[in-house]
C-alpha cells in the first residue's frame, strides 16, 4: 500500500531531479556595462563632449577621439573626470563600445577607414543627418536610409546601433544639473547589443534606455530632432522625450 507520505516523497524527489526552467529575461533584464571602456568620436564638438561628460560623471571609462589627437586631449583635460584623448583610430581601438557624434557632413568619412579598429564592437551612432534654411531644421535622408545604416554598410564587422538622438548638449554639458529626464530610444539588429546601449544610457542619473526596434526604423528617429528644434525655438527650452506607459 501506498501511503501519502510516500507519495509526497517520490514527488519531491522528482521535482528535485528535474531542473528548474530558467526565466525568460524580461525587457528591464540589462546587463552590468559599468566596466566598459567607451570611445566618443567627435567627443571634441557639444553633443559628444556633453556625453562624454555625463558618462565619467556616472563613472565610465571615457576615451574622446578626434581627428587631431592634441584636440581631444584638450578636451579631455577640460573636462577632468580622468577622461582620456587620443587620435579617431587609437580612441576606438582602446574602447569596448564607441559612440559616433560627429557632424552628418564628416560622418562617412570618419568610419570609413576605422573598419578594423571596430570590428567585433558595439558601435552607437547617434548622428542626425538634418538640414537647415530660412525655415529652420528640416531631415535629410541618407542613400542608405539613415545615418545609422550607413554605418552599418560601412562598418560590417560591426554591431551597429542607434541612440543619444534627442539629447540636449546644453543639459549636458551644465554640470548643474544633477539628472536630465529624458528617455533614450535605442534601435539595433543584435538585442544583446541594444540591451547594453540601454544599460549605458541608464547610467545617467534620470535617463532610461528604451528599445526601439530595428536599425531600419532609425530614419524617423534621426528625423525627429528637427521637430525638437522646432520645440525648442518656440518654447525656449531644451526639450527631450518620455515613452508612456512602459
């Protein structure tokens, strides 16, 4: 005869013979990024010195690259913080993930003969190609489609994405200013690769990270900073942007 006793022993002693199933990560799952190194090319114009600034500032290792090596390191030393300068090529060689922020016009030219210094790395770009004219900011559609799938198509190797758009330089760089609320859209083809770029835009006080699709959705991301122009202009503010509800 069978006693309940009994029963309750084979069960525990099959549950305990059987492997708990691993829990699917949840889109809030992101990994720890605060030993990367991180490469700023262009970390010598607003946008990516104000980058550079706020990620030391969260206590990332910052690299700025510039075409002039004596640039960034000047950069570098008026910004403290222990960041770094170097030429475009040795700041991306020493770097685990780099950040792209440099003008649309240089925008090719930089990458392009950086194609092995970046191979095998997580590269951010967060150009905006735009236009200017009496009317004020208006987008640009690059052959490829956006900024960030030029630097796909140029940088094979490499594991592309898109974030850092919608930032303003002035908050960034106003070291005042103690959080900027904000949320950063982040788009990429490789999700370990986004989920990183997440990770790192939460490491400054008040910014998330949001996942916001594949790198060929990047155009009307890019092309959206004309209209927080327009924002800013008429509203005299530094406008940024906030998804609801997730």
């Amino acid at each position: 005869m069978t006693t309940p006793d009994a029963v309750t022993s084979a069960a525990a002693t099959s549950a305990a013979a059987t492997p708990a199933a691993t829990p699917k990560p949840g889109p809030w799952d992101l990994p720890d990024v605060s030993g990367l190194v991180v490469g700023v090319l262009g970390g010598t114009g607003p946008q990516g010195k104000g980058l550079a600034y706020r990620l030391a500032r969260a206590g990332q290792q910052i690299v700025i690259g510039s075409r002039a090596a004596e640039r960034a390191e000047s950069a570098a030393a008026e910004l403290g913080l222990g960041i770094r300068g170097a030429d475009n090529a040795s700041a991306a060689e020493q770097s685990d993930l780099v950040i792209v922020a440099v003008p649309w016009e240089g925008h090719g030219a930089t990458l392009e003969p950086l194609r092995a210094q970046l191979a095998g790395k997580i590269v951010v770009d967060c150009v905006n190609p735009l236009g200017f004219d009496k009317q004020g900011a208006y987008a640009l559609t690059p052959e490829e489609g956006s900024a960030a799938q030029q630097a796909a198509a140029l940088l094979p190797d490499s594991r592309v994405t898109a974030a850092f758009h919608h930032l303003s330089a002035v908050l960034l760089q106003d070291p005042g200013i103690e959080q900027i609320d904000t949320d950063v859209m982040v788009l990429g083809d490789d999700r370990a690769a986004t989920d990183t770029v997440q990770a790192l835009a939460g490491r400054i006080p008040g910014m998330r990270g949001v996942y916001a699709g594949r790198l060929r959705n990047a155009h009307q991301v890019e092309s959206l900073v004309a209209n927080l122009i327009s924002v800013n202009r008429r509203y005299k503010a530094h406008a940024g942007l906030r998804v609801t509800d997730v």
